[in-house]
C-alpha cells in the first residue's frame, strides 16, 4: 500500500529535490500550506514535511488525525504549538543540521562584508565613483576575537571556518563542552558577559525559546566593545531589535550583519533599513541548492524509519521521551 507524503515548502528546490528522490512506495502530495488540497491530502496522510512549524497547531492534528511524524525542513520550530503536538503524540523533528553548512558559510559572510563595508563600495563604484575623497576604513578577521553563543552544529562548524581566518574563538552556551570537545574544534568556553566584553565579533546561533528571547538587549549591547560587530543568523527575537538600533546610531557598536528579524518580513520603515553600518539579508542563509537537497534526504530517511517502526531522528528536545 502506497503511503502519501505531504510536502509544504515555497523554495522550488526543495520541491523539485523532493519529487525526484520520493523512496518507493511512497506519494508525495506538493500542496500549498493550508489550502484545500492541503486539507484533504492530510486526512489520510501519516507524515507532513515541509517548512511547516508555523502549522502545527490544534487544527493540524485535527485535519490529520493519522499523522506519525511531522518533519521539519527547517532547523528552528520557535512557531509550532508543542504542546499540541504532546497531546497528539505526533513527534516534531528537525532538519537535522541539514543547513548547517550553508548558515555557517552565511554568518563568515556577513562578518567579512561588514568587515570590509562591501556594500558601501559596491553602491559607489557601481554610481561611478572610485574612491572619491574618502576611503572606507575596512578590517581583517585575522586575529580578532570571535565570540559564538549557542555552539550547537551551526556554531560549531562557524567556529572551524573562523579558525581557518586566523581567528580566536570562545564561546557560551548552556551546554558546556568537555575540555577536550573544546580542544578539537579550538575554541575556549567564557560565560556570557565575559564573552561579549571580549569579542570583537558576536556571531549568535541560539534557538528562539524563552531564555533566549532578547538574550542580547540594551544591557549586553553596552558591554561590547565600540568596535565590536554583531552578526545574527539566528532568530530576529534573540536580539531586542529597539536596543539594537540605539547601540547602532549612537556608537556603542561598530556594525551589525543581519539575516533575520523581530517580525519577518520586515516592515519597510523598518529604521534598521536606513543605517550604513548594517547589511541585511532575507533569512536565506539556511535555503541554498545544496542544503534544500540535503533537508528533503534527511526527512525521507526520517520518514522511512517511522514506516518500518522505527523512532525518527532529530526530535526536537521539548518532545524526547
């Protein structure tokens, strides 16, 4: 018997992935995240994959009632109702750092086009201008200070890049490190005010959960250092975005690269848009061609296990037994 799969996501890679390493025996159902074919495609599926954590909710299990496994395309499930979950017994899992690589690669990215200011020299040698009067001071990440919070597979691997620029590295996270786990990626633990008095960049790779929501606000701003740079890859809410922007315009930072937001999107008045000392991207650092492939492969192994009753993977901690 053919079991469908139901698949919620808007980036075209993953579908097309999905529809091409669909395991045997399986259905996959490509459908708009509550629509009607959404609806109907549920009722007798056992497994809902897709960027979906913002449906889990009551209603989900209700539309469902068979499901076994909800599968997260993405690593962060801040949006989905767990205890809904709990009541329905349905396991949530993650992508399973699926996008590891790719938000790692994005947080280096982001320090180094602040570092460099590249988006100020693209916008002038792109309106015709050379160097004009002024030449941007830029910097090296070599032998600055790298200070990580949350070092989980992402904060990890953005450790071992930075090591590769010559960096020094520390970090905070709840869940300690044993001394040699710290030896073999290179990296020293601080608590957290010791960190942010002592990097010279921050890179944030936090879930969003109570404990972390404005973990960095006005008071862990006015600890940095002036030169200091924020970069966020994590969730928007991590950061008091208000306390942000005051450090931001009156100098208690340096610059902040930023891939995600308080609300998403963002509102266009948004006043973090008009600063020069900030570069913006969309929340893609996780979505690329590579890491779409690797998140669709991680959540049919996933599926597959659950069908030969087997436990998933990847369980998201609020729902491991």
């Amino acid at each position: 018997m053919t079991s469908t799969i139901v698949f919620v996501t808007d980036f075209p890679d993953a579908a097309t992935a999905a529809q091409e390493i669909t395991p045997s025996g399986f259905e996959l159902a490509v459908v708009a995240a509550r629509s009607q074919e959404y609806k109907d495609a549920l009722k007798d599926s056992s497994y809902l994959v897709g960027f979906v954590d913002s449906l889990v909710d009551d209603e989900l299990f209700e539309t469902g009632p068979n499901l076994k496994l909800i599968q997260l395309l993405s690593a962060g499930y801040d949006r989905a109702d767990i205890e809904a979950a709990r009541k329905a017994g349905v396991p949530i899992a993650n992508n399973g750092g699926a996008n590891s690589v790719a938000v790692s690669e994005h947080a280096v990215l982001l320090m180094l086009a602040v570092s460099r200011q590249l988006v100020r020299q693209h916008t002038s040698v792109a309106a015709g201008n050379w160097r004009g009067n002024e030449t941007p001071r830029v910097h090296e990440l070599r032998n600055k200070t790298l200070g990580i919070v949350g070092l989980g597979t992402i904060g990890k691997k953005t450790a071992r890049l930075a090591a590769a620029f010559g960096m020094n590295i520390i970090y905070y996270d709840i869940a300690r490190l044993a001394e040699h786990e710290e030896d073999a990626i290179g990296v020293r633990f601080r608590l957290l005010k010791e960190l942010l008095r002592e990097s010279d960049l921050i890179s944030l790779h936090t879930p969003l959960n109570d404990s972390t929501r404005h973990l960095i606000g006005a008071e862990e701003l006015s600890l940095m250092k002036e030169s200091a740079i924020l970069v966020n890859t994590a969730r928007g809410p991590v950061i008091d975005e208000a306390a942000l922007y005051d450090a931001l315009t009156e100098g208690k930072i340096l610059a902040a690269g930023l891939d995600v937001f308080d609300q998403e999107p963002p509102q266009p008045d948004n006043p973090l848009f008009k600063l020069d000392n900030v570069i913006l991207s969309a929340h893609l650092a996780g979505p690329t061609f590579e890491s779409n492939i690797a998140r669709v492969r991680n959540a049919f192994d996933n599926v597959q296990r659950v069908a030969r009753g087997e436990e998933p993977l990847w369980v998201i901690p609020e729902l491991e037994e």
